[in-house]
C-alpha cells in the first residue's frame, strides 16, 4: 500500500504541474 501511495503521489506532482503548463499556454494563445 506504500508503495502505491507514493506511486501516486508522484503521478500527482508530475500531473499538477503539467496541467497548470497546459492552461498557461491555453491561456496565451487566446
């Protein structure tokens, strides 16, 4: 079960951070 948590937390900090980038560059383009 740990190692799932950390799996996701990682996914999660990887995931975060590309959203954001993601809307950012949305953003920019409009």
């Amino acid at each position: 079960c740990g190692s799932f948590l950390i799996v996701l937390l990682l996914t999660l900090c990887g995931w975060v951070p590309g959203v954001i980038a993601a809307l950012i560059i949305l953003n920019n383009t409009n």
